[in-house]
C-alpha cells in the first residue's frame, strides 16, 4: 500500500508541474537575390491579329459562263498568271462585227479623201462652187471620225475579250475558288472569283488604350525611358499554344488619331514570313520592346507565386524570417518577372524552398552567390549569435 501510494503521489507531482516549451522551428535554408534598380526592357504585352500586306479580290470584268479555272486552290500564283477562262465566243463575235464596221467605214472614208482630192482643182478653175468643196471636205472630216470612233470601239472589244482570261492582279496566295465550272459571272456585280493575299511578309495589328501610349511619350520626355539608336521598336510574338515566332518584327505604323468607340489608338509591325507559319487572321501574342527603363526592377520568375490578385514573393525581414510580399507584375523578360510596385531596392528576395515557407518561419541563407546577392543584416546577426 506505501508503495502505491507512492507513485500516485508522484504521478500526481508530474501532473502538476509546468508543460515544457515546444522547440523552436528550425531555420529553412533559402537562396536569396537582393532587388537593385537596373535597366530593363520596357516591354508591353498585347494581343494582335495577323493580316496579309496585300490582299485583292479577284472578281469578273465581263459577264459570261465560266470554262475553267486555270490554278489550284490554296497555292502560291505570280502576278498575271491565268486563273479563270469564262467563255469568250460571244465576245469574239462581237469584236468581228465591229471590226466589219471599221473596214467599212474605212472604205466610205478613202472614198470622200478621193471626192475632195477631185474637187480641189475644179474650185480654183470656178469649174463647181466652193459651197460643193466645202461639202465634200464635211464628208471627209466626217467619214475619219466615223473610223476612229468605230476603232476605239474595236479597242474595247478586244479589251473586254481579254477579260475572258482572269488573271492574278498580285502576287501572292490564292484561296479557294469562289465559283466552278459553268457558272454564269457578272460584269455588273462583279463577281467575287477568288482572292490573293500577300503574306511574305505579314503585318501583325494590335490597339493600346490611349493612356497607355500617352504614359509611354511622357516617360520617353522625361528620361524614365530610353530607346534605342535607331529608335526601331521590337516585337515578338507567341503562337495560341504558347510557342514563340523565331523572327522578330519591327513597328512600322502608328495611328496618330484614337478610335472614337474603343479608346485605342492603332499599332503595327511587319514580320518576315519565309515558311509561311504566321497566316492571315491568326490571333498571336505580341510583346514590344518598347525602349529601356532606366531604373527598373526585376526578379527570377521561379520565386514569384501567380495568384488572382497579381503575385507574391517571400522577402526576408529584419528579423531574418520569411515575410510575405504582394507585388504587381509586369511582363516576363529573359526568364524574369518585371515588377511595377510591391518591391523597392535593398529588398531580399527567396528564390528557392517556397514550399517549405510559411510567413514567420525563420530562414537561412544557404549560400551567397556573387553580384546581386549579399548577407542581410539579420543573417548576420544569427550567425553571430551561433558562434
């Protein structure tokens, strides 16, 4: 019974007495960059729509049936190559009559010169009168109209005659055939036969807000932004399926009016197109190099988190443990995210762990690499503190 009593007593005491403190977390080693101002490039991301730089609809010039087309669809044509036949017999009789007339009214003409070329020596021998003369050479005059009217008419029959046979008005890529074979085309309503569109090289067309071009002119005025020597704007773009174009483009039209309903003031940029991967009406992603800016920020894309409201980073504070930082991003340059607030320099920055990190918990610099990295002052002070 003393024994039990015993060790109730002493369990009792255990019970009793303070609960001992939990330990403290262990510091999470992390790799850091410390945030300095640099130039970076002022890159501004839009969506745009590629377009062809030239384009024509091919339509009918006379009206007929058509007899055949003479290219295939979807391929490349030079200018003046044949790609329709519309049937041209109605046309070639009509040129031959008019050419009958032109004979005759050649003939009626040689023969009122002949009446003049008579009558010039009989008026100055009073042998008829001058009113007589002056009829035959009215004639004449009339009968040389009479021919160069009827040629002019032959000429628009041969013009029209050759309309039998379209061709392609431009270089370029043909699309499909609009009509077939026996189909009865109109002069009148010019109808639509087919349509080439120029696409080596391409335009690609984009629309920024209107504030946005004029906060890009007020930072170029006041040195904020720096562009090149020959001041050619660069631009890249990114296929739907997240693929980059290799071949850059250069801006090469900029509106200088808004749109009135959309508030936006229209960019464009012409791209080599050699193999033919950028097609007309394709929607891209373009990113323009639009200038330098002279003190900017940018961090590693791996230590951004992408959320709803923009993105976070991890920095480490004064205390040397990880805090939580809201940051509004910009584009995405050389595998880096631009920062537009959020970040200020001297800030340290994780770049490795984050899923190891929680805000509060302690860190530990694992390494310090050369250039932009330094140690903080709390990693200092704990490292001195273990010694």
């Amino acid at each position: 019974m003393r024994s039990f009593a015993g060790i109730f007593v002493s369990l009792l005491l255990a019970s009793c007495s303070a609960p001992e403190e939990a330990p403290a977390p262990q510091p999470v080693p992390v790799r850091t960059v410390t945030i300095g101002s640099e130039a970076i490039p002022n890159v501004i991301e839009l969506p745009g729509r590629v377009e062809p730089v030239r384009e024509a609809e091919v339509r009918a010039r006379v009206t007929g049936i058509v007899q055949e087309r003479l290219y295939e669809e979807g391929t490349d044509v030079r200018e003046g190559q044949p790609l329709f036949r519309i049937d041209p017999r109605e046309l070639q009789a009509g040129s031959a009559q008019i050419q009958a007339s032109l004979e005759r009214a050649r003939a009626t003409e040689a023969n009122a010169r002949a009446v003049v070329e008579r009558y010039r020596p009989l008026v100055a021998e009073n042998a008829i009168s001058g009113q007589e003369y002056d009829a035959a050479v009215a004639a004449a005059r009339e009968a040389s109209a009479n021919v160069a009217q009827i040629r002019a008419q032959l000429d628009a029959a041969s013009l029209q005659l050759g309309y039998t046979t379209v061709r392609a008005p431009i270089s370029g890529r043909a699309g499909r055939a609009q009509v077939t074979e026996g189909a009865l085309v109109s002069q009148v309503e010019g109808t639509l036969l087919t349509e080439i569109e120029q696409i080596s090289p391409v335009y690609v067309s984009f629309a920024q807000s209107a504030s946005e071009v004029l906060a890009v002119r007020r930072a170029i005025a006041a040195g904020e932004l720096e562009l090149g020597e020959d001041e050619r704007v660069e631009v890249r773009l990114t296929f739907s399926d997240g693929t980059e174009y290799p071949i850059p483009g250069y801006i090469d039209f900029l509106d200088f009016s808004v749109d009135q309903e959309t508030g936006t003031v229209e960019l464009r940029a012409e791209f080599p197109n050699p193999s033919g991967l950028l097609l007309p009406g394709e929607f891209v992603r373009a990113k323009i190099y639009a200038g330098q800016v002279s003190s900017g920020i940018a961090v590693p894309q791996r230590a951004v988190t992408v959320n709803e409201n923009g993105g976070s980073v991890f920095v480490v504070d004064r205390q040397g443990t990880a805090a939580l930082r809201q940051v509004e991003l910009g584009a995405t340059v050389n595998g880096r995210w631009v920062i537009e607030s959020g970040l200020r320099p001297g800030d340290v920055v994780i770049v490795s762990n984050l899923q190891k990190i929680r805000p509060g918990v302690p860190v530990t610099r694992a390494d310090v690499p050369t250039g932009r990295t330094a140690p903080t002052p709390a990693s200092r002070t704990s490292a001195n503190k273990g010694q």
